[in-house]
C-alpha cells in the first residue's frame, strides 16, 4: 500500500500545482486587452513551466507500476491509477478556460 499511497499523494501534488498555474493563466487572461486575448496563445508561453509537472506524474505512473508488481490491494491501485492519469489531464488541458 505505500506505493499506492506514495503515488496518489505525488499525484494530488502535481494535480494542485497545475490549477494553481491553471489559474495564475486564467488571471492574465481576464487582465489582457482586445490585442493580447487574440494573441493570447504566445502570453500562455510564458507559462509553459506547467509542463515540467509532466515529470511528477510519470513519477506517480511509475509508482503504480510498482504497485502492481508488489500486488498491492487492487482498490488502492486503481485509485492511484486514476488520480495518476487525472494529474497527467490535468497539466496536459487547457483547464484555465474553464476558469473564464
């Protein structure tokens, strides 16, 4: 269970990390103008570091991955493996603009 547990906690870091930046994005955008909301694909770069949260859920996977190997309980495994694919969505997906 350590690992499943290890892993839904990294994964619920990384889950909260990128709302954080999520919403940090959806804050600029309700600040910018006419011009910069058209063009605001290049502003969102600057927070292209949200990526780099990518690396904690691999970690998470890989951790439910090892889970699986020590056949830990299957309802902890599958929890982690949903919050580990869910902080993967969460990075990946433009959350922000569910915030507007």
């Amino acid at each position: 269970m350590k690992y499943s547990l290890s892993s839904i906690l990294l994964s619920l870091m990384v889950i909260f990390g990128a709302i954080r930046v999520n919403n940090l994005i959806a804050q600029a955008y309700l600040k910018a103008t006419g011009k910069t909301k058209a063009l605001f694909g290049l502003t969102e770069l600057m927070y292209a570091y949200k990526y780099y949260f990518l690396i904690g859920s691999l970690a998470a996977g890989i951790l439910v991955w090892h889970a699986s190997l020590k056949k830990e309980k299957l309802k902890w495994r599958i929890t982690a493996g949903l919050f580990a694919l869910v902080s993967i969505l969460a990075v990946v997906l433009k959350i922000w603009t569910w915030f507007v």
